[in-house]
C-alpha cells in the first residue's frame, strides 16, 4: 500500500488516466546558450508538459516589495509572456520562511472555482520588505482549461460509480463513501469530476481504501489509485484522548523498551497521579497508544474513545509498555521529531507543531500484522508475527512514516505512478536518514541503506531489510513497467530508483548537507503531479538555493544520471515494438484491421472519445465519436466501418447506454441501440454485419443482437434461461460461450450460430466437468476460447473447433509451462496470441513475470513470446498475419505500439 513500509500486493481498482496527468514522460529543458560548454547543473527553463507555463524557472533576481503573498502574486501578474498565468484562478494555500530568511508561497491553481487537481504553483523569494526579490518560481499550472464546472450526472449516481471501485460484494455492502467536491483533472482542457475516497472492510477483514474521481459530466471513473487506509476526515482531530492535554503535567520517568531495557522516557501525570506516555516537553505534543491487539481498520480517523494512551500507575512502566512497541514507538517519534526540527528547521510534522500520535500493537482483525503505515492522521504500527518483531522498535520505520505525514503536508505527492514512488523514496531517505544520525552510524556502514533491518526475529539484517537504497536500480535497466492496477503503477516497485539517487547524494555531500538540499526540495519545489525528472531539477534548485558550489551541483547531477534520471530516460528503454501512440489512458482498448487501429485516447471534456489511424503510424489520428461530451470505448472494427460504445447523457439531459457505428472514412454516426438500464458490450463488426451482448436487468440474462446493413439490432433467438458472453463475428458466422444450468449442474459451451441459417450449428462441450470458457474469437474458419478447468486447479487451455462443430483441438495446453495465466485471447487468421504471467508478485516482484504476450499459430505448434519488451503488455489485438497491437507499460506510462511477428525467443 503507498504508506506502508512492506512491498505491497496487486489490487483490483484501475488507475485511469494516471499517466496523461503527467505523472510520467521526458520533459524538455532549456540551458541557456552562454553554458553550451559546460552545462549548468541546474536547468534555468524546465517546460511544462500540456501547459505554456514554464515547470520551473530558475536564476531569478527580480524586486518584489510587499508582503510575500502579494508580492509573489504581483510577480506572477507581471509577466504574463513568461508564466502565461491568470493570478484570479490562483488561490494561496501556504507561506512559509525559513531560518535563511527565505520565502515560498504556494499557490493551488482553481478554474470558474473548482480546484485543478495537483494544480500547485510556487513563487521563491529573499530578503524582505523593499528588498524582497524573487529568485525563482515554479510547480505545475495548466493552461487553455475550458471544462465545465458544473456536474450533468446525478450526484447519487457518480457515489455509487465510485462505491463500485471496491469489486467485492460485501466489502461494498459496508464501504463508506467520502465526498471531497468536485475537482478538474488537468490535461488538454480539463475534465470535471467528482473526487470520493472508498473505504471498506474486505471478506477476512483486510482494508481496502480508495482515491476515486468520477467523471461529473460522462458518468465514467476517470482516476482511481489506493488511498491511505484510515486516513482521519478532513479537519478531525486525530486523537480523542478521554484526559484533556491541559489537565496533563510533564514529567520524566522510564520504560522498557523491546528488549526488556529500561530507557528514560519523557511522560504525563494525570490528575489521579497516574501516567501516560505523552511528551509534552516539544511545542509538539507526542503520545502513544497501545491497540492492545485491537484491529488496524477500527483505528481509522479519531482514536476510538475507549482507547486510552499507554498508562502506568507508577512513573516507571510496566513490561507491557516494552512488549507492545509502546516505549520504542514513544522514543522514536522523539528523535524524528528532533531531527526535523534540529536539522531541518521543521516544527512538527505538519509545520505547525500539530500534534503528533502513535498508535503500537495493532492486529489484522486478530491475526498478526507485520506492517506499519500513517494514515493521514497518525502512525499505526503492528504487533508482527513470528518473523518480524513489532514494527513499532525500529527507528527508520518510524521516520519513514513520519516522513510520509511530512511529504503529505508539504508537496502532496500524488500517491501514484512516478510521483506515489518519490513519496515513498522521501520516506525510505529520511527515514535512514534520521536512524543512521542517531545512531552514529557511517555512511559506509552496510547497514545504512537498509531499511527495517532490524524487524527480524531471526536472520541476517540484509535478509531482514526489505528494501535497501544501494540496490543501484536504474530507470533504463529497472523501472517496473506495471500498469496502473498493479501497485497503483509502482509506487513501491520503483521507490528505490529515485530513493538510490538520493541516497548516493548523501553518500557524496556532506549528510547535512544533502539533508537540507533534500528537504527543501520537498518543502519548497516539488508539487503533487511531478515524476522522477521534475525531481531531479526541484532537487538541483535547491540546491543551488543553497549555494552548493558547481562541483557538488555536478556530483548531485551525476547521482541522478547513474540511476538513469534525465530528461527522456523512458526513450532509451530498449523495446522491440513500434509505438503508435503514446500515454494512452483507460479504458484504452484498442480494436486493429485491415491496417487500421481505433481506440479511445483521453482527451479534452469527452471523457474518451475514439479515433481512428494507420498502423503504419504515419498521418494524423481521426476522430470518429461525436462531440456530444460522452464516454466512447470499447471499439471494434473491420478495417471498414467501427462500432463502439457510448455512455453518458444524450441531448436531452437523459443517461443512455448507445451502441454506435461509422465508417472509418466519415460520413454520419449511426445509432443501432440505446437503453437507459440494458448494458450493451462485446461489440462486433464483420462487413454489413454488427452484432453485441446486452444485459437485460429484468431478467437478470444477456443475449446476442445483430443488425444488419444498418437495419435495427434484434436479438439473436436463445432459450430462455440461457445466458451469453463473448459475443464474436465474422464473415456471417456468430460465436459465443453459452452458460445454463443442466440436470448435471452449470454448463459451459463455445457455441457457433450461422447468420444464414439462423440457427447454432455447433456447440462444444467442456473438456472437462465444471470447467468454463470465455475470450472466444472467430479466425481461420473455426472457433477459438480459452478454457480454465473446473478442478481447482485453474489451470487453462487454448483450444478451437470447426464451425461445422467437427474435431476440437487444443493449441495451448493448460498443463504447459507456457499456457495461457488469464482469459486474454486474440486471433487472426494465421495466429492466436494469449496472455501470460500475472501482475501479481509470485516469487517477488521483476519484470520477467510481468504479463507477457505469446503467440502460436492457428494449426498449432510451439508458442513464441510475440515482444522482448521487459514491462507489462496489456489488451492485444491482432490483426493480420502475425501482427498484433497492445498497450505495452514498458516506459512507464501506456503506450499503444504494434508487432509484426514474434520476438521468439528472449
């Protein structure tokens, strides 16, 4: 999970449009012309990506009188040319100066009103008063938005569209729905929608949270990545301590910490001359909390009421303070809290001297739990398991989760893609950062890059560490390219790649000095939407800020290069493919014939609209939807005309689920089926041919419909109680997998039906008894599915059938080590292409067990990987012959790109 310290599972929720916010891709710098020799270290011009306002603009020395706010704001409206920013839709939302008698205002970026999602633009200022200056500005603000900014679909609607992200059926029954507004999500001209965070208790009592934004205007998720799990609601205390902070005296006592070692602890005394761990000797008041084996989910948001900080009758504690993590929790936060106010010059984790808890000793629902995480509120720390002690004793933990309250009080980071992964390198820097100072530890000890080291019961510290920050991880040779689903895009997988480079900064400088350098880049540069590059420069700003000379600026430069973080890293990742498009974001399935693709590619107010281009990538891509502001997806083509979906509200005003066609030169969009509750999908297209399956909420079934040469869409003739899914055509022949219950239990049958004859002419029964199918497709005269056995096992086959419902073969067999790991399936007419491996981390996480495309011919013979390409590949399609088009998350965002044969073998 993106606040926790241990290498996270795959969730289900998609991650749309992560990767068009900018979350990911090269930025382009400019030097100026005199340093062509001899490059500045620091960029003066950063460009901003989707926006004529620069990223970052440094090596400014311009007056600015006045209070910090107007007069960075005044700065702002001055120069137009230079930012192109509107100072109306900008709003202040911090001030800071620090003790070097600097100034940072921040400002969040609001169109007609609404926030602009990660929309933060920060002006740096010296001196004061009549000699104030500005010396640099910078951070993210978009240009050109037109959305609208008030929503067309119901508000009861887009809750429960975000309720839907938690996909398990009794989680949702229980989940609770945050409403946070509406925000515009940046890109193009924007898109209005509805932000929720989801909170639930999955079946076993695991938590599942989620960061959902609901398309206001269309009805469709438009982003969605894990959110912290118990974060407390917006302005809600974090502790409901049942003894007011007043009625608290300090004074000093001791505890045992794990160990059984007494260590002198900074406490309370209440009125009734009892104790608690609260250290009220810091402007920031720390107390811990012993769960007492209580479950993490009931500890979201306020404190519960009946749970009391750790209390003892006397000033000296009992073991149980020791057992539970409580002492070590208590005296942890202590030394974190002084060393960012010590070193740093921060007070508190929010800035402010706000309070700070700790919660030790949490269970998962009364099984153990080996995690840590801050929730937004607090730290919840828990009890460990046979391997791992409680996480509460180790100190880089507790500063990489503290570190994580300071990230989301300063920049924000977006807990997701590129910028989730520096949220959690900040956490991993500081966190070792903070136990190798107060331990004394060198550098160059082996210990120090290694993160909860000392966790283990048992075992060496590096089989204990579960990440490290000398792992020498590049973006060139090591960037996990998973997708969006997994990791919410590798928050985790990829952290130590930045996290390194910021490691080997302190391994070069000074350690106080790369401390600072670091922390300001945090505090004063970096902004919620930024990637690994953007990083790299907020990190070379500050530290020209705070006059590194040239050399150090160079050596910082050169950490970055070594882990491969420099401007258009995603470009030298070696791929075998040819992109055709670039960033393409959910749902962003293509359909490919007769040389041509069509695909939904976001884009300004439409949610996804399609277009329509070569595969020879040449050509500027068309639009084929309307401008009619609705979602349009889930295409299919035959090289002559396209069908797809379309929802949202018609002209009208009323909610509609359409299935449209056109053809791929122009001319007008046809409507060939339009409910406001019966949802269509598979769309199929084969010559004058259409066909789909709709969901008939009635009766609870789907079947097939087909139109034909523009006629009305029909259904299909079926029994009754028979259900349909994977609806396929071509060249007047219909397939489907076929589902009933029979006198022997439920049946699973690939079906041919002849459009001609109208009537099934064939139907395959199961290899064997219980087993399913789905994916079926049409190529080559025969009918194709994947077939997952119904012993438990799961395992799955390829195999097809002749439409006259002759012999069935079986291409891949489920006992192979290459066979098919999910339900993906395509085919042409000389090849059929599967998917194998899982985003899940069996065995650890590496790109070689990532989903991978292979591909076998028609007739059979020996599988073949189709790409080399190290990352995800996701959603093919082929087309003829041996090529195939998918969506290859190799470089870090979803690239739509296109094979012509297989790779063979990597």
């Amino acid at each position: 999970m993106h606040h926790r310290y241990r290498t996270p599972k795959a969730f289900g929720a998609g991650l749309a449009a992560v990767l068009s916010l900018g979350l990911a891709g090269p930025v382009a710098l400019a030097a100026p012309a005199a340093q062509a020799a001899e490059p500045d270290p620091v960029p003066a011009l950063v460009a901003g990506q989707e926006t004529a306002t620069p990223q970052l603009v440094t090596g400014l020395d311009e007056p600015a009188p006045g209070g910090p706010a107007d007069a960075a704001r005044a700065h702002l409206a001055a120069h137009p040319e230079r930012y192109g920013i509107d100072p109306g839709q900008l709003t202040e939302v911090g001030a800071e100066r620090d003790a070097d008698g600097r100034s940072t205002v921040r400002f969040q970026q609001y169109h007609g009103g609404v926030p602009v999602l990660g929309a933060q633009y920060l002006v740096h200022l010296t001196g004061d008063g009549a000699g104030q200056r500005v010396e640099s500005v910078g951070g993210k603000y978009f240009t050109g938005l037109t959305a609208p900014t008030t929503a067309t679909v119901p508000a009861a609607v887009l809750r429960d569209l975000a309720l839907g992200e938690i996909k398990d059926p009794q989680a949702r029954s229980g989940a609770a729905v945050e409403d946070h507004g509406p925000v515009v999500l940046p890109g193009g001209t924007g898109r209005l929608a509805q932000h929720f965070t989801v909170r639930a208790t999955a079946a076993g009592g695991g938590q599942q949270a989620h960061e959902v934004y609901v398309d206001a205007t269309l009805g469709t998720v438009a982003l969605s990545y894990e959110a912290r799990a118990s974060a407390a609601a917006a302005g809600s205390p974090a502790a409901g301590a049942p003894v007011a902070a007043a009625a608290v005296e300090p004074a000093t006592g001791t505890a045992p910490d794990l160990s059984g070692r007494r260590v002198t602890v900074n406490i309370g005394r209440l009125p009734d001359g009892s104790y608690q761990l609260s250290d009220l000797t810091r402007p920031a008041a720390i107390t811990t909390y012993d769960a007492a084996g209580r479950a993490a989910g009931e500890l979201g948001g306020t404190i519960p009421a009946d749970l009391a900080p750790a209390h003892s009758a006397s000033p000296d504690f009992p073991a149980a303070a020791g057992t539970s993590g409580a002492t070590d929790a208590h005296v942890n936060a202590g030394i974190v809290y002084d060393f960012y106010r010590n070193r740093l010059g921060r007070e508190g984790l929010d800035g402010k001297a706000g309070p700070i808890v700790s919660v030790t000793n949490a269970s998962e629902w009364g099984e153990p739990l080996a995690n840590a995480y801050w929730d937004g509120a607090k730290m919840v720390y828990g009890n460990g398991n046979a391997k791992y002690l409680p996480f509460a004793v180790a100190l880089d933990v507790a500063g990489h989760e503290m570190t994580h309250g300071v990230v989301e009080h300063t920049a924000g980071l977006v807990l997701a893609g590129q910028a989730g992964a520096m949220d959690e390198a900040l956490a991993d820097y500081f966190g070792n950062a903070i136990e190798v100072t107060a331990r004394g530890m060198s550098m160059s000890d082996p210990k120090a890059a290694l993160l909860g080291e000392s966790l283990c019961r048992t075992g060496t510290p590096e089989a204990c560490a579960q990440r490290r920050l000398d792992d020498h991880r590049t973006t060139v040779d090591d960037y996990l390219g998973v997708g969006g689903a997994v990791d919410s895009g590798g928050v985790h997988l990829n952290s130590t790649i930045f996290g390194g480079a910021l490691w080997d900064i302190r391994r070069t400088l000074d350690p106080l000095v790369a401390d600072r350098v670091i922390y300001r880049a945090l505090a004063d540069y970096l902004t919620p939407l930024d990637d690994f590059v953007a990083g790299r420069n907020a990190v070379l700003a500050a530290g020209r800020d705070l006059k590194l000379d040239r050399a150090q600026l160079r050596s910082v430069a050169a950490a970055f290069d070594a882990h491969g973080i420099r401007a258009g890293w995603q470009n030298r990742i070696g791929v075998d493919s040819r992109a055709l498009l670039r960033d393409v974001s959910g749902p962003a399935i293509p359909a490919v014939a007769n040389g041509r693709w069509v695909m939904a590619k976001a884009a300004p107010n439409a949610g996804s609209p399609l277009y329509t281009g070569s595969l020879t990538g040449g050509g500027t891509p068309v639009r084929l939807s309307p401008e009619d502001n609705r979602a349009h997806s889930w295409p299919a083509t035959d090289g002559t005309s396209a069908v797809w979906l379309a929802l949202g509200t018609d002209a009208q005003g009323k909610w509609s689920m359409d299935v449209l066609t056109r053809a791929l030169a122009g001319g007008p969009v046809t409507t060939l089926f339009s409910s406001p509750s019966s949802m269509p999908g598979d769309v199929q297209v084969s010559g004058g041919d259409i066909a789909f399956r709709a969901f008939d909420p009635a009766s609870n079934r789907s079947r097939a419909y087909l139109s034909r040469n523009g006629g009305p869409a029909v259904p299909v003739p079926a029994a009754a109680d028979h259900d349909v899914s994977g609806v396929t055509l071509k060249d007047g022949v219909l397939g489907w997998s076929e589902h009933w219950t029979g006198d022997q239990g439920e049946v699973d049958a690939p079906t041919v039906y002849s459009i001609a004859l109208g009537k099934v002419t064939a139907q395959y029964p199961t290899a064997a008894p219980k087993a399913w199918t789905n994916s079926t497709q049409l190529a080559g005269g025969r009918l194709l599915w994947v077939e997952t056995s119904g012993d438990g096992t799961k395992r799955r086959s390829v195999r097809s059938g002749a439409l006259d419902g002759s012999g069935v073969t079986e291409l891949v067999s489920g006992d192979s080590p290459n066979a098919p790991s999910n339900g993906t399936l395509t085919a042409s007419d000389r090849a059929v292409t599967y998917q194998v491996g899982s985003d899940e981390a069996d065995g650890g996480w590496k790109n070689a067990t990532l989903p991978k495309l292979w591909q076998v011919p028609l007739v059979g013979g020996t599988p073949e990987r189709l790409s080399c390409n190290r990352g995800g590949q996701y959603l093919p399609a082929a087309e003829r012959g041996t090529r195939v088009v998918w969506v290859d998350a190799t470089a870090g965002r979803s690239d739509l790109v296109v094979r012509d044969r297989p790779a063979g073998t990597c």
